[in-house]
C-alpha cells in the first residue's frame, strides 16, 4: 500500500525546493541540491536546460538513476561512480568526463564539483555544479599571480550557499555566525565585522580566527569603535562610508594616524599578526550598515585585487540579510511595546486566583491576534474572555484591540446574558471594525447564594473551556456553542451554565495550544485534558506555566493565550 505524504511534509519540501532554486539561479551554469537520499530537492533554470529536462521532470528523482550514464550511455553500477562515491564521503570534490543522461538519448559530457550543503531544518544536503565543453561557465577576470585558490566553480558555489545560509534568518547575531563560518578557514584566516548601530555608532561586533577545525572568538578585540571620519582615504574608512572596496596590510596603518579607527585598525593587525587584509563595505539598498574585513596570517599569500570581487559579492549578501534581519527585529520591538499595552493584567477577584499568559508565534513578528481578558463587571460578578481575530500581524493585534474594547463596554454597560453581549458585539464586529473573522468565549463567574460558584457563558467558534476538578477529573464544557462571529450569523446565540466545585480549575485557551501539523485536533484536545489533570494539584502559577511547556506542540508556528482561574478550596482542606 502506497502511504501518501504528510501534507506538511509537502508543503515544506515545496518551500525547500522554490527557495533553493531561487539561490541556485545566481549560479551561471547547471546547478543541482540533493538531499541524503540523493533525490534532487531543488535545480535552476541552467541545468533544465542543458539536461532538456524540467524541473517537474527532476526534482524528487533520484539523480544517479536518472542521470548518470557511462561512456556508451549504459547504466552505471553506483560502486563505479565517482560522484556516488564522493556524495558518500560527504566532502567537496571535483572532476570530469562523466556523461549525463537527456530524454533523448544523447549524452552530456560534464565536468564537475559537488559539496555539502546545508538545508538548515531538513538536514544536510548536496550540491552539484556542473558544465559542457560546450557550454563553459561564466569565468572572472584572469587572475594575477598568486590570486584566489578557488576555481570558478567553488566561487559559484560558495554564492550560492552564501545566499541561502543568510537569507534563511532573521536574527542579525545568527546571520553573522553563518557569515564567519561561510568564510573561515575557507577564504581567510581571520574575520572581523564592523557593524554601523541605528545610533550611528561603530561596533566591531565580531572579531574570530581559525583554530585547527573551529573558530575561536576574540572578545577583547571586540566593542565600541570611534566615528568614521568624513574624510579619511584610509581603507575602513572608506568602507565604512561605503565608498570602496580595499585591500590593506601592517604597513597600510604605520602611518601616523588620521582617526581614531585608524588606532584600532592598527592595533587589529598587531594583535592578530595579519599580514594582508580585504576589506570590503556591508551594505544594504537603502544605506551602509558596516564592514567586512577578512584577514591572513597563517596562510602565506596575500589578498590580490583579483579576490575582491567575490568578497564584495560576499558581503552584499550579508548586507541585505543584516538589513532583512534588522527589519524583522524592529518590527518586533514594535509588536512586543503593543501586545504589552494591549494585554491586560489580571483584576483582583474576591475569593479567585487568575492568572494568565500570552506566547508569540515563533516565526511571525511576536504578535498577532490572540487575546485573553478578565475584569471586574458592574453587578460584582467577574467577566472572563478569550479569543482569535484571524491574521498574525499588527493588523491583527489592533483588531484584538478594537474587539476587545467593544466587549468590555457592552459587558458594564448592559445587564445581559451572555449570549446577548456577543450577539451586540458580533453586529459592531461587522459593522464598525476592519476585522474580518474571529473566535470568542465570553463568559460571568459569580457566587451563588448557596455559596459555590456558576459560570454562565456563550461560545463563537472556540475551542471549549476546560474544567478540572481538584480530583483530577477533567472535562470540557461543550454547550453553549455557536458559530464565530463577523459572517453575518442571525440566529440567537445560546448561553450554557455550569456549577464550578470548589477548588476547581477553568482554563480558557486558544487553539495554538492544541493544533499541530499532521494531527487531528482530537489528539491536542487530549493531550490538553491528560496534562491539566496530572498537573491540577499544582499553585495556579506553575500550572499554567507547565501546561504551556507540556502541551504546546513543538511544531506550533501559531500565537497562543491562556486563561485560567481556580476557585476556593473547600474550607477543611484549606
């Protein structure tokens, strides 16, 4: 029986494939990924081309099976295949006169180079470069005497994994690590980057060097710099003014000193031992974020002219992912100073423990439309709320905000059920709000005159409350249902009651507690009601904190809110 795909897995695998092919177009000859399997994940537009096959044709095959052929076009046993072999070991190597396999029968005779490949989540894959004696790839300019080690073909290589490392963050420190890892020991012995702050102070944020098969950090070189003066020729200067890329060694800052960079410079090349040095400017399309420099001590041969257009290239990559990363933090400053203002804190309810948390969805920009509510209401009865405005961005936050606001009038304001409130709110939803749909619970607690305690709400759309007993017996409450609101529903909204024992627990929540790619909600309602029962027995406070830590699916790329209230023990075990 064929077991069809996850769909998740599909659509990751989609993703890995388009952003992949998006890095391999800045290669300019034929260029494939492979992953562990040797399937191929991702190709460009050069080796459909030359192997007259389209993507649809070769992603998911496997590549040795389709390509590779031997000189009379037989099939060759995967023991006699030297890129097979080379794929196994797991290192870079090159080579040629091996023959590729086209639809029609014809054969392509290909030199090569293959490399690993990070594929960040999905693990570590292959590279394949590849080109025709009739078909030469592009080639730099001739390069002087004791240039660059590398072929084309590595230079083409290290671009490409350039692009996807970088672009495959948003965190500016991450993106910085990968940056040193991409060029030590590949390029340079040492490399130190000198970050231009939104303050427009210089910080030499990274100074590292290799140390046999890693790299060490050099904290004491690291840390405030002086201002790039306006005017300096000398070679960070300029590339901190984004003027040009520069080549420098001891001798280039022997001179008397110009500015206070060129003291650090200075001591930079005494301390490391450089002997030569590129340096090039980080940039972004909107402004000079800062500094390459990469250095040579132990390697013997210096930088040459003819290195720096691949360290530019290098290093404009870095700049439009630092400034991606840059971005994304921003927003996210902004996203936390608003969910901070918009949550609320807990009221001090006679007689019950509150309390509740938010958590921001892992990849988006650390708010979104989850929201969580509890005050006090005009009768002294205590009002608890939870919902979803559909979206994961600032739009959706202020949304929240409008819908939550709305509810906190209408609850003092009017003496109704439940049910009433929301069918208020849900008219003014559609009618004076940009939002389009959303989930709520709304819901009163107030003391009975026998002395327990009564929930009445309503529900629009929401996962259920759940109810734990002191005993551990756990159930979820699941009348009072009706459908979310902002589609134009017109039918009465039902209203539910229950009596809470005492000692019980209430917890309220959204669904990026209980959903998970690839299984049902079934399953996470489960898990949710397995875990608050095991754990009922603890202070509110770390209940809710471990129900968290238990229950939120590691794969969660959803925001999620948690409310929960428990009511006084009875009085013997108090």
């Amino acid at each position: 029986m064929v077991v069809p795909e996850n769909p998740e897995t599909t659509r990751r695998r989609s993703a890995l494939s388009d952003g992949l092919g998006r890095a391999l177009e800045a290669i300019g000859t034929g260029a494939y990924v492979v992953d562990e399997e040797g399937c191929i994940v991702a190709v460009n537009s050069h080796a459909e081309r030359l192997l007259a096959r389209s993507a649809d044709q070769l992603l998911d095959r496997d590549a040795h099976d389709l390509l590779h052929r031997g000189p009379h076009g037989q099939s060759m046993p995967r023991t006699q295949c030297s890129m097979r072999r080379a794929f196994h070991a797991g290192h870079a190597a090159q080579g040629e006169g091996e023959h590729f396999a086209r639809p029609d029968g014809s054969l392509l005779r290909v030199s090569w180079l293959i490399s690993p490949y990070d594929l960040g989540d999905d693990g570590t894959g292959t590279l394949v470069v590849f080109h025709t004696a009739r078909q030469e790839p592009v080639t730099a300019p001739p390069p002087e005497p004791a240039a660059a080690s590398l072929t084309e073909l590595e230079r083409l290589t290290l671009l490409a994994e350039t692009t996807t490392r970088l672009s495959s963050t948003l965190d500016a420190d991450e993106t910085l690590q990968r940056l040193v890892r991409l060029v030590v020991p590949r390029l340079a012995d040492w490399a130190v980057v000198d970050l231009i702050t939104e303050r427009d102070e210089v910080w030499r944020a990274v100074v590292v060097h290799a140390d046999g098969d890693g790299l060490v950090r050099r904290d004491d070189l690291q840390g405030p710099m002086p201002p790039v003066p306006e005017t300096s020729p000398m070679p960070l200067s300029r590339a901190l003014r984004g003027v040009a890329s520069t080549l420098a060694g001891p001798q280039t800052y022997r001179r008397t000193p110009d500015s206070g960079i060129a003291v650090e410079q200075r001591h930079l090349f005494e301390a490391t031992g450089m002997h030569s040095a590129a340096i090039a400017p980080i940039r972004s399309t909107r402004a000079v974020l800062g500094a390459l420099t990469l250095g040579r001590a132990e390697n013997p041969v210096p930088f040459t002219a003819a290195e720096l257009p691949l360290i530019e290239d290098i290093a404009r990559r870095a700049g439009l992912a630092l400034d991606n990363a840059r971005l994304y933090q921003r927003q996210r400053k902004v996203a936390e100073t608003m969910q901070n203002h918009l949550l609320p804190q807990m009221p001090g309810a006679p007689d019950l423990q509150l309390t509740a948390r938010y958590l921001p969805a892992p990849d988006a920009s650390q708010v979104g439309g989850d929201w969580y509510d509890a005050f006090l209401l005009s009768d002294g009865s205590t009002a608890l709320a939870i919902g979803d405005v559909v979206g994961h961005d600032l739009e959706a936050a202020a949304g929240m905000a409008q819908v939550r606001n709305m509810l906190r009038a209408y609850a003092w304001s009017q003496q109704e059920p439940p049910s009433r409130i929301v069918e208020r709110l849900d008219q003014a939803v559609q009618h004076i709000t940009d939002v389009t749909m959303a989930t709520m619970i709304f819901g009163r607690i107030e003391a009975s005159e026998a002395g327990d305690w009564r929930l009445s709400w309503t529900n629009a759309g929401h996962p259920p409350p759940l109810l734990i007993t002191r005993e551990g017996l756990a159930q979820y409450l699941t009348d009072g249902h009706g459908i979310l609101l902002g589609v134009g529903a017109t039918a009465p909204r039902p209203d539910a009651m229950a009596v809470l024992p005492p000692g019980s627990t209430l917890v309220l929540y959204t669904d990026g507690l209980i959903e998970a790619p690839g299984h049902t909600l079934d399953t996470g309602l489960n898990r949710l009601r397995r875990h608050a029962a095991a754990l009922v027995h603890r202070p509110l406070t770390a209940f809710t904190d471990q129900l968290l830590h238990r229950v939120r699916p590691t794969t969660n790329d959803d925001d999620v809110a948690l409310l929960a209230l428990r009511t006084p023990a009875p009085e013997h075990s108090r």
